[in-house]
C-alpha cells in the first residue's frame, strides 16, 4: 500500500475513535526504520487502548501487518508499530512532557481531507457596497418623531 493511503487510514481510524490533536510527522530523511510518525491524544486510558486498537484493526482490514504494539498494560502511552509508520497514542499530559513534537517535528505532512460526498459549492452574490449616509445641510436639523 503506498504511505499516503496508509497514514490516511491511520489517520481516519483515529478519527473515527475521536483521537484529538493529530498530527503526522515525515521522518524519513531522520530514521531509516520508519517514514511516518503520528501523534494523537486522548482523554483516558480507555479512550486510548481504544483508538490503538482501532488502528490495528482497520490495517488488518485493509491487508497490512502490525509489527507491534507497546504501552497496552498502563494505557498512559500506547505505541503502534506498522512498519513505515509509528503511531503514538498518549493523555495530553504525557504527551506534553516527553513532546514528540519536539524530537519529530519539522516536516509535518499536511493531509487532504477527502470528502465522500462532494457538494457543489456555493455561488457567492456580489457583495453590496455600502451605503453612504448623506449629512444634513448647513444650517438644517433632522427632525425626530415623537413617541406617542
């Protein structure tokens, strides 16, 4: 499967578990054992477990090996190894302290959002200039309507 296709799917299946915060690094001019790493958050050791099993599991679908998977017991920080990417699944806090960014980050991959039902776009109306208040004339009040 080409690395594209593959980091979308990691990135979809992170998505679909509502992993926070993701973002995907390209490493390979860094390491020689991977191309990809991907970052995600989530919010308890539950959450988690779930977003890398999640990931293991729509990689098995799509016919692509699992090498690994590390950090399942605590659920603190769950690494999962496939191959050419490296995904790292953490709690905001740890993920703040050890910031993989910081280590990985320069190269970020921007990723396309592909749409499954394209929706023809919106024709914009022109927008109107505004309208200018005239000044009263030298010498002329505006006159206000009483309330009755």
């Amino acid at each position: 499967m080409d690395i594209r296709k593959k980091q979308r799917a990691v990135v979809d299946a992170l998505e679909d578990v509502k992993g926070r915060d993701i973002v995907v690094f390209n490493v390979a001019r860094q390491s020689a054992y991977f191309e990809r790493v991907v970052i995600a958050s989530g919010d308890s050791n539950r959450q988690v477990n779930a977003l890398a099993t999640h990931v293991q599991e729509k990689l098995k679908a799509l016919g692509e090996k699992v090498s690994g998977v590390e950090g399942r017991r605590n659920g603190e920080w769950v690494l999962v190894d496939l191959g050419d990417i490296v995904v790292h699944v953490m709690h905001p806090a740890v993920r703040s302290y050890y910031n993989l960014e910081e280590l990985w980050g320069g190269n970020e991959v921007k990723l396309k959002k592909e749409s499954k039902t394209a929706k023809p776009a919106k024709k914009k109306r022109p927008a109107r200039p505004p309208v200018a208040k005239k000044a009263p004339a030298r010498g002329k009040t505006t006159r206000r309507r009483s309330r009755k």
